[in-house]
C-alpha cells in the first residue's frame, strides 16, 4: 500500500472538471486508489463518489493506492494532483 497527502489549493476545489480528470486517470491502474477526507472515502474511480465528498480549497485529502501497480499508480496520481488542484 502507497499513499501521500494533498492540501487542496484549487480555490474551486475538487469540482467536476478535475474529478472527471483524476478518474479518468486512476482507471488507467488495476490498483484500488481511494481518497479520504475527514474519514470519509470514495473511490478515486468513480467521479460522484469523489464530488460527493465535498472537497474545498484548504482541505487535506489522502490518497491511497493499493495492488499491483500501487507504486506507479500514486506516483502518476500524485503528479496529477500536484497539476491540477
């Protein structure tokens, strides 16, 4: 199991544009990449989850990847992450 944590700076937050951008992105591993925020977690690959957890600019989120590919799957997340919010 791999994992980082992100402070949101997007001053939108985590809204469909870049919901829709990280999803699409963590469908591309077989790993399960989750994130978290206040104790609650959706998974990364379903876009309503993710906006269903109302991630605003400020928030700390953590990201977790685990399975096969977990190394390179938060390596390519977190890169998104760092570009996007």
């Amino acid at each position: 199991m791999r994992e980082f944590s992100y402070t949101i700076t997007d001053e939108i937050g985590i809204h469909a544009r870049p919901a829709g951008t990280i999803a699409k992105k963590a469908k591309e591993f077989a790993s399960t990449i989750t994130i978290t925020k206040d104790g609650k977690t959706a998974e990364l690959k379903k876009l309503m989850a993710v906006m269903a957890l109302g991630i605003k600019q400020g928030d700390t989120v953590t990201v977790t990847a685990n399975g096969e590919d977990e190394e390179i799957a938060i390596w390519a997340i977190e890169k998104l992450f760092q570009a996007e919010l």
